[in-house]
C-alpha cells in the first residue's frame, strides 16, 4: 500500500534574512507526531521554498501551512496555489491561534494552539474519508473552519498535561548545520505588553531533565557544535536548570558543544550565570527593551527595572557570557527623549549584539487590543503591515506613537540602526554565533539589493 504524503511548510518572507535564519522546529515536532501515530501510513517532508515545484515533485495529499501574523497574507496566496491543484490545506500556528476570526476560505481548516494531537486528528480524518467532511472537522476540538459561508470553531483542546509525552522532533527532516536548536519548555512566566508568545502556550510547563539530555545528545549525533535553547526563559526554574546544568557539565558535552539561550534581566543573578557558565553556555539573549523606566514598565510591567537591565548583562560579563539585548521604540506615549535613553543605554552599557525594532501590534496582545481601539488593524487587514524590519517597510509599518511623526520615527531607527551596526562589527569577530556569518551577510546583501531594485520602481 502506497503511503500517503504530507507536507508542511513555513510560510515565511523568503527575501528576509532573519526569518530564513531559523530551522522549523515546530513542523519538526509535528512531523515526529505524525511518525508516531502513524508509523507506516504517511511519509512527511518539510519545506519553505519553491511551493510549485513541492506540489509537483513531491504531490502531496495534504498540505500543512504554519505562519506568523506578518506572513498571513503569504499563507493565503499559497494556500489557493495548493487549493488549485486540489489538494486540501490544513493551517496552524501563532496567527491564526490568537485570531481565529481571520480564517479564509482559502483555508480548509485551522488547528489552535498545540498542533500534535489536532493534526493526527485531522489526519485520521482524511485517511477514512480522503476529505474533511465538516461533520469530522466539527467533533475535533479546537479547531476553526468553514461550513459553507459560516465559520465554525469548536471548544478548545486542553494543553499538553505532560511535555514529554509528546515525541522528539525530527531534526533529521531539517537542513544539515552544525548550529541546532531545541525548546525544553512551552511558555513563559511574564506577560510582555507586545509579546503573544505567552498567550499562545497559555501556561509553564517543562520538559524533564532526561528529555532534555536525550535531545542534546541526538543534535550531537547529527553533528551539532552550537545548540541554541528555543524556550522564550530557560532559566524559568532554577531548580531545574541545577539539574540540567550539572548533568552536563559531568559529562563531555562542555567539550563538545556550545550552548545559548534567551533570559530576563530579572532572573540572572550570579548562581544561574554561574549554572550556565558551568554547562558552557557561551551567549545569552535579553529582551532588555528600553534604557526609560516608564516605557520599561508599559512594555515589561512592574517588577523589573533599568537597573536590572544593567546588573544583568555586568553578571553575565564576569561568567565569560556574551550578552546579546533587544530593544523596542515606538511605544504610544514615548518621546524622542525618553528613545534617546535607550540609545545612550546601548551606547553605555557592555553589549555584544544589539538588535533594534519599532513597538508593532501582534494579535493577542495587549498592543493588539490597543491598536485596534485606535482603528489602526483589524481581521482584514494588510497583513504585511505588522513586518517588524522597519527598513524594509517602514513606510507601511503600523506606528503607534502618539508623540512622534512617521519621518521622525524614521529617522530615529536609523540613528540606532548605526549604532547597531557600530556595536555588532566590535563584537561579531569573537562572537560565538561568528559560524552563521557568512550566510546572514550573503542574505542581508539579497535583501538590501531588492530593496534597491523596488525602490527604483514606480509604485504602484
């Protein structure tokens, strides 16, 4: 018996550097789900280029869409692609699951939330019916489709009692590199103002030290030297952390592999630098924000401070820890003064790479509900507004500042954009993601040179 054929594909901007950066780790979770339900039955394949040639080369029996809110208008054109070769499509991801409203009927179905168990549903589904009859669709919790003009969506699926219940993702199905990823967690404990990420996983909740251990060593195996922690905050627990901290450094892992994770300021104090630094953590990711203590708070909440900022990236420094910071501009009541804050924090403070972004609205956020009070986005809207890369869409990119101009706003991104590039050509030549180099400038140099060739085009 043939197998049946499944294909699921990121619908990402490939023109952007940043977004072809990172593997697909979650369509690789969902690929493992799919291998363990049903071991014989369907052969799975992940990509995220060249849809055309995929559905003709490959010929899928389904296709399994994920995106983010910026690229929802790129999940559409490729779902009528797929829908004009007569091939269903199923879609997921953080989109849809915190804007349930915004399904087309490019769509045949949408899966919230967790996707392991729903997409087993949906592909038991088509195995006994080669379709999705809506009467299947409407028994499967928490998922969102169409009944002729109306849009049904169905009682939630509960979270994942026991993260590691569900199986490990096939890596293998990735592109080969020697700089691998992996969550050991879902969630996070803080509720950023701009941030869907803890909205979409609802609560914490933890891989086991042993699980964690059992990837580390598979992405050794498949040739891993750099291993960077997906969670949104690996030191979440810091009980945990001890575990997995001294497990590794007991073995041979800190001679074999590196690793990086994302922390808050708030959460790094000497023990748990220390903790990293023992399991050779090399770089470490901070959502630093904002160098004023009134936008910190609207951003962050209470509880965390400038000062916090400060002390955190000084302890990460004295444990050998390059200390990487994002920063956000833009917020509504935000002057220019309360920006140059920021920029005189970035300036003065021992960073290694610096990443800079203007406040953008995301669905399910506080933002979100902000900007929609303000009739700035809707369920309709051009989703190509809510693209963080300023430079390349600054000119469409929704703003939200009451207190600065859209040619003002420009011009401050730009003036931090330089000092960017001052910080990160310092520290980048000893920087121990210098390996992803090469193919971030190779990207980088395509994106500035459409953007020349665009903009020496009428608009239309």
């Amino acid at each position: 018996m043939n197998r049946l054929k499944l294909l699921l594909f990121s619908s990402i901007d490939e023109r952007s550097e940043v977004e072809t950066r990172y593997a697909p780790i979650g369509l690789a979770g969902l690929a493992a789900g799919v291998n363990r339900d049903f071991p014989d039955a369907w052969e799975v394949r992940i990509a995220n280029g060249n849809l055309p040639a995929l559905l003709r080369d490959f010929a899928p029996d389904v296709v399994g869409l994920s995106c983010v809110s910026q690229n929802y208008h790129i999940a559409q054109a490729q779902a009528r692609i797929c829908r004009a070769a007569s091939i269903p499509v199923l879609l997921g991801g953080v989109h849809i699951s915190m804007l349930p409203a915004s399904l087309t009927p490019d769509f045949t179905a949408a899966g919230l939330d967790e996707g392991e168990a729903t997409l087993s549903d949906f592909l038991r589904i088509f195995q006994e019916c080669r379709g999705f009859p809506v009467d299947r669709l409407a028994a499967v919790p928490g998922v969102v489709f169409f009944d002729g003009d109306r849009r049904i969506q169905t009682a939630p699926r509960p979270p994942v009692a026991n993260l590691d219940s569900i199986p490990i993702p096939r890596h293998d199905l990735l592109p080969p590199s020697s700089h691998r990823y992996l969550f050991t967690s879902r969630g996070c404990p803080y509720r950023c103002a701009f941030c869907a990420s803890s909205r979409f996983w609802h609560k914490v909740r933890f891989h086991s030290p042993d699980r964690v251990l059992e990837e580390i060593h598979l992405l050794v195996g498949l040739g891993a030297r750099l291993i960077s922690f997906y969670d949104d905050l690996f030191i979440a627990d810091i009980k945990r952390l001890a575990e997995i901290a001294g497990r590794i450094a007991a073995s041979d892992l800190p001679q074999r592999v590196k690793f990086t994770c994302s922390v808050r300021a708030n959460t790094v104090t000497e023990p748990a630098a220390a903790l990293l630094k023992s399991m050779n953590v090399v770089s470490c990711g901070l959502g630093l924000e904002s160098g004023n203590p009134e936008i910190l708070t609207f951003l962050k909440g209470k509880g965390i401070t400038v000062e916090h900022n400060r002390q955190a990236v000084e302890i990460l420094k004295r444990q050998g820890i390059k200390a990487n910071a994002s920063f956000v501009i833009g917020s509504p009541h935000e002057t220019v003064e309360q920006m140059m804050d920021t920029y005189r924090f970035i300036r003065d403070t021992p960073l290694d790479l610096v990443d800079i972004y203007v406040l953008t609205p995301f669905p399910g956020t506080p933002v979100w509900d902000l900007a929609r009070e303000r009739g700035l986005v809707s369920d309709d809207m051009d989703w190509s507004r809510l693209n963080v890369n300023w430079e390349v869409g600054g000119d469409r990119a929704i703003l939200l500042s009451e207190t600065v101009t859209r040619e003002e706003m420009a011009r401050m991104y730009a003036r931090f954009r330089r000092l960017r590039f001052r910080k990160n050509i310092k520290a980048v030549w000893s920087h121990p993601l210098l390996r992803d180099l090469p193919a971030i400038l190779w990207k980088t140099s395509q994106e500035r040179m459409a953007r020349c060739f665009r903009g020496a085009s009428p608009r239309k």
